[in-house]
C-alpha cells in the first residue's frame, strides 16, 4: 500500500507520514525544497523525538521512506498514479500550486486503470480547502470528481515546534513533536475503503470537529500566544508554557475557549457535550503547558493575516457565537490582543507577513522619522475598522457581521 504526502514539512512528517509508515505503508513524501528531498533519499528515514513533560525525549525513527521533487511534473504524476492514498499539508497559500500536479496524477491514473477512485487526505487545518479542492480538481480535469476523487476532510491536533538551527545541526531531518496521534477522518468522504490503522479516526459531521480544532485548539493556543506577547517583558523566544504561568493569563486563555465552546456545542447539539468539551478543554491547555515541547509565542502567533481572517479562529468564533446569540467579550479581547502581537523569531525578525501587516495599518513606528502620531491603544483604536472589514472580511450590512464588528470595537473602546 502506499501513500503519496504532498509536503514534507511538520505535519506531513511527523503526523501523516509517521502514521503510515508506522502501518507498513509506503511513503513517498512530495516537496519543492531540493535538499529534504535530497537528504530523505539518501537517509531513507528519519528521527522525531517524542517531548513529553518532566521525561526524556523519546527517539522514534521513521521509515523507510522515499522522496520526490515536487517540480517533476511527471514523476509527481506516476507516483500517484499508483497511490492507494494521497495526503496534504503544505499550507493554505501553497494549494494553488500543489492541485494542478495533483490534477495531472488523476489523469495518467484515469487513463491507466479507468475510474479507480484515489481519496485525498486534506491536512491543512483551512476550512475552505475541501471546497478549493473540487473547484480546481473538476476545472482542471474537464469532468465530475464521482468516481475519481475521495475528498477527505481532517482535524489536525497535533502540536510541532519550529526547530531550531542548533538543533538541526547535527541531524537536519530531525522532528520535535508531542506525542498525541489520534487522525480525525471524514469518514463519508473516502470512495474506496478506509485504511485500518489505529490512529486514524473516523467521523461524522467532520465539520463539527474541523470546528472544534479551529474554535477550541486554535482559538486557546493563539489566546496563549497574544495574551503572553502583551504581558512578557521580552516575548523573543519566550514559549507558551511560560506564557500561561504569568498573572491571569491561563484564567483568560480558558475563557476565550469557553465562550466559543458554548456556540459549537449550539451549533452541533447532539455531536458534543458540555462534558466531553470542558475535558478536551483541560487536555488542550494541560498540552499547551508541555515545557519539553516548549512551543514558542512566535509561532503559535505568527500570520497574523491568516489568523484575522474570517473563517479563522478568531472571527469565524465569533461570527459563531453572534449566529447563536452568546457573549465573545474574551475572543475579542484575543482578537485586541492579536494587533499587539509583535514577537520576533529565533533571527531577531517579525513573520514577513506580520511585518507587511503591522506596517501597512501603522501599528508600528515610522521608519524614517521613528514616531508616529499614533502609538500603542491609539494605533489599534485608529487602524480597527480598517483591520475588521479588510481583513476579516466583515460587512456591517450583514447582522451576524455587523453584531462581531460592534462587539469588537466597543470591546477596543472599554479597554
């Protein structure tokens, strides 16, 4: 059996590849950088240490594995052409890239074994790319998906750290990652048979747990990272771990959560309880606290366009929490707390898109003069409306839209 990863970044390798090569499959990992797929041919595995809290780092190697470089069209397309599975996670931004070559598999598979259906694991934690999915792929291919494509929408929970260059000295293949592996599945969305491996979890309504991922994980660990980026004295490399012991920031984090759990548990009656929500609450900040993972401010907060967006984790709660009528007061906090967020990486720099987003609202100083009329509360009070309807693509025309952008800017003005 085997399995066709396009991306052999974080999750592609520690989640999704690990998972399969642990069944016995083969894995063929799909990627444009030119030395990964250079050193993952030459090694033929590679190692992720296992962080758990208070323990020693758990080495677990991966393979054998092989590689293929995403700029060879055809080679990407005989790969696939023969898959029993392929999977996703390059990102949102990097879709648009991946799907015509994905496109072009289909086709030699079509053309060599007829309507032999190939489902595609989608793990990119966006809500819209199972619908991106169908529009490229049917465009692309002339023709309905039925019959020869299996969407298979996922919820991604585990946690990976950006390495670090002293890190990846002695071994650049090297992973750190907690150790949760629970795969959650579409189970209507596979055509053929869904593989037996023990990590993957079938389910259904799958959006109900997508939602879940990005309303609860997403939504308390980009909380961590905005509220401890306000409250640290120097958030440079400061981790969330540490984050979440400063003064109230846990308290705060929990109830961000809360909030947004109430309007899935309303927007989902029967698929959720108050119970299982307020337990996988507790898990979800107990792995937050992972000193060994040690998971930095930086990343968890980085991408702040992305972040802001409407269907992320910060507006989509609350246009979800306005849809039921439920107070957001703490996620809009978050969402004040995200346009303070200024935390430099390990080479001392912003996440270029936070730079360009910080720059283009005047949320940072002048560059030539190194003042600005505004600064601080008056910049983000100044640069808000622009923020919520450029950004997070809110129409004050709408009712849900215009309830989020009320409760944000008068939440901005109590402050």
């Amino acid at each position: 059996m085997k399995l066709v990863q396009f991306g052999a970044g974080n999750i592609g390798r520690s989640f999704i590849g690990q998972v399969f090569s642990k069944a016995g499959w083969d894995v063929v990992f799909v990627d444009v950088d030119e030395k990964l797929v250079s050193l993952i041919n030459e090694k033929k595995r590679y190692t992720i240490a296992i962080k758990r809290e208070g323990r020693e780092d758990e080495p677990r190697s991966v393979g054998p594995v092989r590689a293929v470089d995403g700029r060879d069209a055809a080679a990407v397309a005989e790969e696939l052409a023969g898959a029993d599975i392929a999977a996703t996670s390059v990102g949102k931004n990097a879709l648009v890239k991946v799907l015509p070559l994905i496109a072009a598999g289909l086709e030699t598979r079509r053309r060599r074994f007829g309507e032999r259906p190939l489902d595609i694991i989608i793990a990119e934690n966006a809500r819209e790319a199972p619908e991106l999915f169908r529009t490229v792929l049917s465009k692309e291919l002339g023709c309905s998906l039925d019959g020869l494509v299996g969407i298979v929408e996922t919820s991604i929970g585990k946690m990976v750290p950006i390495m670090r260059k002293e890190d990846l000295a002695s071994d650049p293949l090297l992973l750190f990652a907690e150790e949760y592996e629970t795969l959650i599945v579409d189970r209507r969305g596979f055509k053929g048979p869904i593989p037996d491996i023990k990590a993957l979890c079938p389910v259904e309504p799958v959006e109900a747990w997508v939602d879940r991922k990005l309303f609860i994980h997403n939504l308390g660990h980009a909380a961590a990272a905005y509220f401890g980026c306000r409250a640290s004295a120097d958030p440079q490399g400061a981790a969330i771990p540490g984050a979440l012991a400063l003064p109230g920031i846990e308290d705060a984090v929990r109830l961000a959560m809360n909030e947004s759990a109430g309007a899935l548990l309303a927007e989902y009656p029967g698929v959720f309880d108050r119970a299982d929500i307020s337990a996988h609450i507790d898990d979800l900040v107990s792995r937050f606290k992972n000193t060994a993972l040690a998971d930095t401010l930086h990343r968890v907060g980085r991408d702040l366009p992305r972040k802001l967006s409407r269907d992320d984790r910060l507006t989509g709660a609350m246009i979800l929490c306005a849809k039921h009528r439920l107070p957001f007061d703490t996620v809009a906090e978050v969402y004040r707390a995200a346009l303070d967020f200024a935390c430099p990486g390990e080479d001392g720099a912003l996440f270029p898109a936070d730079a360009e987003f910080r720059k283009k609202y005047g949320l940072d100083k002048n560059a030539e003069s190194g003042e600005t009329d505004e600064t601080g509360a008056e910049a983000i009070r100044a640069a808000l409306p622009s923020i919520l309807t450029e950004v997070s693509g809110l129409d004050r025309n709408d009712p849900l839209d215009a309830a989020v952008y009320d409760g944000v800017v008068s939440r901005e003005q109590r402050l």
